[in-house]
C-alpha cells in the first residue's frame, strides 16, 4: 500500500470518530464533484454510456464470459455504436468487445491459466476461407487502395471469422456453452422487444429516439424505413440494427434458438421466457416486412422439425393459417407474393443486381475484384445474394471454399446426430445453433447481410454459432500449450 493510501486509511479508521466521520464526508464530497463535473462536461447521456463503458469494459477484462455477454449484447442492441471520440479511427463498441475477447483468451494461454486448446476438425475448412479472403483483399488492392474505413471493416470481418477459434475453445465446457445460450436468448429477447417498441409508438417520437443514437455514430434525419422507402407504405421495424432485412437475419438467430429450447423437458431458461422470446421475434421479424428472413425463418424451422421436433410442424401450419386467412395479415402476405412474382419494384432491382453481378463475376471468374472496388468504371460490387457477393470479391474458388465448408459442417452434424449421446439439452442446443445456420443461408439468397463489410455483427454471429455447434459436435484431441506450467505435448480426445 502506497503512503498515501495508508494514511487515507489511517484517517478513515481513526479513533477519534468524529475526525473519521469527516474524513468519509470529504471523500463523498470529492467522488460527488468529480462524478458533477464528468456529467456537466459530456452530458447525462454521455455520462451514463461512459460509465456503462468502464464496468462493462472492466468485466470483460477479468472473464472471458463477460467477454463474450458484452459482444453479444452490443450485436444485438447496439451493433453500429461507435465511441463519441477519435482515436486515430473511431472503432466501434462491437471492435473493442472482439479485441477484449482475443486479448483475455491470448493472456490466458500465455499465462498458463489455459493449458489446452480445443479444436475441431471444421477449423482447417475455416482457415482456408479466411485465407481466401485475405488474398482476395491483397490482390483487390493492386486496382484500388483502400481507404481507413474499408482497412476497419475488412478488419472486422476476420476478426469476426476467427471468433469462430475462440467459440470453439470457449464452449468445450458444459457451463461456458449453456451461459452463451442463456445470453443470446436474453439479449435476442431484448433486441425483439426494442424493435416491437419502436415500431408501435408514434413515428416522430420512434424517430427521435434512434435519431437520439446519432452521438454514437447512427444515422440520423429520417431514420424510419418504409414498404420501397415509400412513407405511404407499411412501416417496416428495424430496431436497432438500421436495416430491417439486417434485423430479420438477426431475428433468426435469436428465434430458432429459442424454439429449440421449447420443446426441450428442461430449458436453460424459465419456459414462459423462451416462449416469450420466440414470440416476439417471430412478431418482430413479421413487422420487418422481409420475404427473405421470413423465408429463412421458415426453412429453420422446418429444419428443426424434420430432424427432431415433429410437432413444430403443427405450429407451422397454424403460424401458415394465421397468414393466410387474417385480415390483418393480407396486406403481407400480397406484399410477399408480389415478390415472388417479382412484381414489385424492390424485387426488379434486385434482378438488375444479378444481372450486373453475373456480369462482374464473368470478367473476373477465379478469385473475383476484392473488397476495395472494381477495377471497371461499368461495374459495381453489391448485390442482394450472399452467394453472389462472396463470387465478386473472392472469385467462384472463394466461394467454392465457403460451400465446402457449409458442406463440412452439416456432414459433422450429421455424423455427430446418428452416433446419439449427447443428452436432451446439448442436443437440444445443437440443433437450434444448426437450424440457425440453415435459416441464414437460406436467407442470404436474397441478402448480404453475413458477408458484408457493412454488417460485422451478423458476420461474428454465424461464425460464433458455427463454433458453439462444432465444440457440441466434437473436436480434434486438446493440445496442451507449451507456455502452460506443464510442457508435455500430450494430446487427449473429449466429447
């Protein structure tokens, strides 16, 4: 202890009560001003983010599963929030919560506090994506320099793709894999209800609010979206996630984890709380008004049906029903079939964007233009398929790397699925992490969201949910690390 310290405490303790009284009065009284004086600089709002900040950013300092509650939470509550400050760049809440993830993992196999690191078998497939990537960013680099802001978001997305690693590593525990569970689910629940909130009140009070957001790098102005950007449209909820395609890819996520859990004889989470959660991201994911989320939605959740839970398809069928014959719910279903039939103007220029991309892709097969811009002044990179956008910035052999790793890991399911064994709950978990990854490749037909610069988030969550299921299906032998106390090689097979 300092001698400052010591004598604070000395005062404090002393044993004339009176002056120790006073000592703590002038302590208060200090702490009072300085917390006045933080608060009249920044504002109540700044104020309070700051120290939301601190304590969050203190918690995740000292554990890897705090770690992993903030980054899930700002993926789904507050994915664009950026600091109200420069620091060379203005990073993001979801870039501090990835790099405080890699530093807690990387000091604890430094540190010996991890003797083991798991791997799965799915990794080597995972890799090679990401090197796929990063050559594709080099070579794009030889017709057009990158600016700060796409050196950021390229950043993002591999970090994003090695969360994938630490998922892996992280949920080899029992308790570690039911605590991501039980976060996502609260948070998805949270992020549901924000979006139902805001789309149910007033207009110019919901646009106030997410305008309110702008001091941390939203946008702001008109910020509501609309049925073709159309205010005489249908609103379309977007929460906090700016798109509302963006926030059906994300209600994805969250519902079919949480339909899983329903049928489960024992949820993680009180029952009535995973069905309020599915609930509302099944009525949020409605009021998006996005064909391709609900579309993914559904093949989730038939998934899910056809492989263990035959009864959802009862709750299908019913949810179909409702659709179909409610009043209230022919304006959306009209709205769904005009794009099937690409009738609507939303769903014309996405077929324009095919065409342009097949174009590009056709200039540039093998390894297509990277993620700096194309080197044709007649060309664009962007279109609304995941599948196409993966084939102009990585060529068709990055996005071949992609389908086969897809392809990997739903052949680990189902080997993992016809050995048995893995209990109701992990089971059950496995299944909604998996329908999940269906839901969203599905959807990624018709949107980018997973592999967007734009987007990190939704890209960090398919890779996190990508590892949590590959750490159920099983991994190859834990290596004990050579800076662990114990410098054997050892290699163990578990699970």
């Amino acid at each position: 202890m300092t001698p400052a310290l010591s004598r604070l405490q000395s005062l404090v303790l002393h044993p004339d009560r009176r002056i120790g009284a006073l000592t703590v009065a002038a302590l208060c009284a200090t702490a009072a001003l300085v917390v006045g004086v933080y608060t009249a600089l920044l504002g109540p709002l700044f104020a309070f983010a700051g120290a939301v900040g601190l304590a969050a950013g203190l918690l995740m300092l000292r554990s890897l599963r705090w770690g992993f509650a903030v980054f899930i939470g700002i993926a789904m509550l507050l994915p664009f929030a950026t600091l109200p400050f420069k620091i060379g760049v203005t990073p993001t809440f979801l870039d501090l919560a990835l790099v405080a993830i890699y530093l807690v993992w990387a000091m604890r196999i430094v540190t010996g506090r991890q003797r083991r690191l798991a791997g799965s078998s799915l990794g080597l497939f995972v890799m090679a994506f990401l090197a796929m990537a990063l050559f594709a960013f080099a070579a794009g680099m030889s017709h057009a320099n990158p600016t700060s802001t796409t050196l950021r978001r390229f950043a993002e997305i591999v970090l994003s793709i090695l969360l994938f690693f630490v998922a892996v590593d992280f949920a080899q525990e029992e308790d570690n894999l039911t605590w991501l569970v039980r976060v996502i689910l609260l948070a998805g629940f949270g992020a549901s209800l924000v979006a139902i909130v805001l789309y149910v009140i007033p207009d110019a009070l919901g646009n106030r609010i997410l305008s309110s957001l702008g001091r941390f790098g939203y946008p702001t102005g008109n910020v509501l979206r609309y049925i073709e950007d159309d205010p005489a449209n249908p609103m379309r909820a977007i929460g906090t996630s700016v798109d509302p395609n963006v926030l059906g890819g994300l209600l994805i996520f969250i519902g079919t984890l949480a339909a899983a859990q329903i049928f489960v004889h024992k949820p993680i989470l009180p029952r009535l709380l995973v069905a309020a959660t599915l609930a509302s991201a099944g009525l949020a994911l409605y009021l998006t008004y996005s064909r391709g989320s609900m579309a993914g939605l559904a093949l989730a959740l038939l998934f899910l049906a056809a492989v263990k839970y035959r009864r959802l398809l009862v709750v299908l069928i019913f949810a179909g029903a409702l659709l179909m014959f409610l009043p209230p719910a022919q304006e959306y279903v009209s709205h769904f079939i005009e794009g099937v039939g690409l009738r609507d103007r939303a769903m014309q220029m996405r077929v324009g964007e095919f065409r342009d991309a097949f174009i590009l892709i056709g200039r540039y097969p093998w390894f297509g233009v990277g993620f700096t811009g194309t080197p044709d002044i007649d060309t664009y990179v962007g279109v609304s398929n995941v599948y196409l956008l993966m084939a102009e910035q990585m060529g068709l052999v990055g996005l071949a790397v992609f389908l086969v790793t897809m392809s990997a890991y739903f052949l680990l399911l189902a080997r993992r699925w016809l050995r048995g064994g893995l209990g109701p709950q992990r089971e059950a978990i496995l299944l909604g992490l998996s329908s999940a990854v269906v839901g969203v490749l599905g959807g990624g037909l018709g949107d980018h969201y997973l592999f967007n610069l734009v987007y990190p988030h939704m890209a960090a969550l398919f890779w996190l949910y990508v590892g949590m299921a590959a750490a159920i299906m099983g991994r190859r032998p834990a290596l004990t690390h050579p800076l662990a106390p114990s410098l054997s090689q050892n290699w163990e097979r578990e699970g």
